[in-house]
C-alpha cells in the first residue's frame, strides 16, 4: 500500500509539472496548445537515452531534457507567431499527430512501437535515488519561477498579450519574443516531467504521449482552473486520484473502470463550465481564472 500511494504521488508530482507548464500559456499567455504531449515524449526520450547510453544520473537526463523540448520548443512558437484562436489549436492538433507519428516509426531514438526498456534507476551524485523527492523539487522550483514571472514585467506583457494581443503589439510589446520565450519554457518544463516519468516507469513507449495525454493535462488545467498558480495541480491531483478510488468501489467491474472514468471527465468538465467557467480555484465573479 506505501509503494502505491508513493507510486500515486511521483505521478502527481509529475503531472503537476505538465499541467503547471500548459497553464503557463494557456492561462498567461492565452495561446491554447493540443501537443502539450509532444514536449513530453521528447523529455521522456531524450532521458532515457541519457540514461540508457550514458549515465543515469536524474540532474543531467532532466537538464538535457529541457533543453531538447525547450529547442524544439519553436515547432509550438512559430505556428504561434502566425495564428491565434482556433487556428492555433489546429495547428498545434497537427503537430501533435505528427509527433505520435514520429515517436512509432523513430525506432533508433525511441524504441518504435515497444519503446524504451531497462531504464537504469535514477542517481544523484552517484547515489541512487527515488524519483518523488525530486519531481517534488522540480515541481517546486516551476511553481516558484511560474509566480515570479507572473508578477514581473514579463508576466503583465503575457497577461496584455493574452487580453489584447493586437493592443499590447501597438504599445511596443514585442509579442513574438514575448510568446517565443513562454513557450520555451513552457516546453522545457514539460521536457523535465518527461525524463523524470522515463526514469520512474524504467520504461516509455508512444502510448504515453498521444492526443489523449494532451487532453487529460487540459482536463487538469481546465477543472483547476487555468492562470492560476494552485488550479493546475489541484486538476492534477483529482484526475489521477480518481481512477485509483474508481478501482476500489465494488459495484465497478475493473474492464469498466477506464469507461467510467471518461464518463466522470465529460461530465466534470460540462458542469465546470456552466456553474463554474473559472475552474475550482478561479474567480468567478471574473469569469477568469486570476491568481
């Protein structure tokens, strides 16, 4: 039972940190991505291979992990420069079937199909370490850079850019910069999740990363309540939980428990938007999720 609910809270910690990451610019920067996943897989990857070819040490995996997503990051930025609303989430759909294509067929870099396997465990210092300490510490420090950003210059021309993209560019934001730097971090913030969920399963393949694993972490973002600091991880933190108290109800046969866990979504998520648009944790006499 300890080694489930530890098991439970590395993935908390580590979800936390995609749907900490997606909030930052869907809920500061307005730019709403579908391929929050693609960053992930590449993270996922780019760790394991650190640790399968080289060293499995967690701090260099994460690091080059953030800098693989975080470079590749302008395959998000540059459809962002260009289009806005709808557009974008379809640009950012197409990037993400792309990917899951990518992730199947690279099988040099990512296993293919079967995926990467015999993940050496993680270390520190040549010490091997649990992967929970340090997903809490990274989750941490991306909810302490998220709060600074949020309240400095960078955050309010995030925050104009998102209510009026148009005026913030005529008062001499740089909105291109602005947007090109939130999405890398945004991306390399992900990057980190991926390496530090290769290094706990010992194992990734494409099944990790797909539309559905974008959706789930807009779910969390959405029902926490987006550009918030707490919203996300409070999406998180139920999303992953319910499944494990779906399992434990007897009347649920366990063939049905992913159905009805769906079904538990759907429902959330329409009922989130008619009594509470805002999320669990936005201001809704704002209509908007502010702090």
């Amino acid at each position: 039972m300890i080694a489930y609910a530890a098991n439970l809270a590395t993935l908390v910690a580590i979800f936390g940190i995609l749907a900490a990451t997606l909030n930052f610019v869907v809920g500061f920067a307005g730019i709403f991505s579908v391929a929050h996943a693609v960053f992930f897989g590449l993270g996922a990857y780019a760790g394991a291979q650190v640790a399968l070819l080289l060293v499995p040490d967690a701090l260099l995996a994460c690091l080059v992990a953030a800098i693989v997503a975080g470079g590749l990051s302008l395959c998000l930025a540059l459809p962002a420069l260009r289009v806005r609303g709808e557009y974008f989430v379809a640009a950012s759909l197409g990037l993400q079937m792309m990917a899951t294509t990518l992730f199947s067929e690279a099988k040099p870099l990512t296993g293919g199909i079967g995926g990467l396997v015999a993940i050496p465990r993680p270390t520190v210092a040549g010490i091997e370490v649990n992967v929970l300490p340090l997903a809490l510490v990274a989750l941490a420090l991306i909810l302490f850079l998220t709060a600074r950003l949020q309240r400095g210059a960078f955050g309010r021309s995030l925050q104009s850019i998102r209510d009026a993209e148009s005026a913030a560019e005529a008062l001499g934001k740089n909105v291109a910069a602005v947007k090109t730097l939130a999405v890398a971090f945004a991306c390399a913030g992900a990057g980190i999740g991926g390496a530090l969920f290769a290094l706990h399963l010992s194992f990734v393949n494409v099944e990790s990363f797909t539309m559905d694993q974008s959706v789930l972490v807009m779910a969390m973002v959405i029902i926490g309540g987006t550009g918030t600091l707490w919203g996300p991880l409070l999406g998180a933190i139920l999303l992953l939980s319910l499944p494990a108290g779906l399992a434990f109800l007897p009347f649920i046969p366990p063939t049905e428990v992913g159905a009805v866990q769906q079904i538990i979504y759907g429902l959330a998520m329409t009922l989130l938007m008619i009594f509470r648009p805002a999320g669990l944790v936005g201001d809704l006499s704002k209509g908007r999720a502010t702090a």
